[in-house]
C-alpha cells in the first residue's frame, strides 16, 4: 500500500433475509490472513493469549520461528495443538499467498 499504515481488522458479520439485527464474530485470523494475501501486506500478525508455539521436548520453550515446510510436521507430533494449529495453518496461507512475514 505504501501509505505507513497498519490495518486492524475486526471482522464482524451481520446477518440478512430477516436477521439483519444479528452480529457474528467471525475468526480474525482467516481475515487477517487474506487481506494481507491479498494486498501483499511485508506482515501479518495473529494475536493470541499464549507465548505461541512452544516445544514440548525443550521444557515449553517458545519456538522463535517457523517455515512452512515444517508446520505439517510439528502438528503431527503434537507441538502445535488446538487452537493454534488453525492459527499457524492461516499464518502459512498468508506466507503462500505473498506476505513477506507472519507473527504470532
């Protein structure tokens, strides 16, 4: 965009056909993760209340980066776990999709 600007996104659905009074808290990380695909954002970041991934095998010491290669594997062996594996998957979606950069 080149305007030194950060986007927040906040996605917030609304209903129709007749519920058009209702909202709906949509999942922010599917969000954030294509809107910085799709404007090829240098970085993304995905807020969470943990550390982020951490290693099992290393006393729970955060893991300080990733690459996409390896994700698959560490869900499989169980470090990444519950939510943050659907996380982590939108963060890789977004690196695939051109963004230079994800944080969690």
């Amino acid at each position: 965009m080149g305007l030194g600007l950060v986007p927040v996104v906040a996605p917030i659905g609304t209903g129709y056909n007749g519920d058009e009074g209702i909202a709906y808290n949509c999942n922010a990380d599917v969000a954030a993760g294509r809107i910085a695909g799709e404007l090829q954002a240098d970085r993304v970041l995905f807020l969470t209340d943990i550390a982020g991934v951490c290693d099992p095998q290393k006393d729970m010491e955060l893991i300080p980066a990733l690459d996409i290669a390896g994700v698959e594997g560490l869900i499989a062996d169980g470090t990444i776990t519950g939510g943050m594996i659907p996380k982590v998957s939108y963060a890789v979606d977004a690196v695939k999709l051109g963004v230079k950069g994800a944080f969690i």
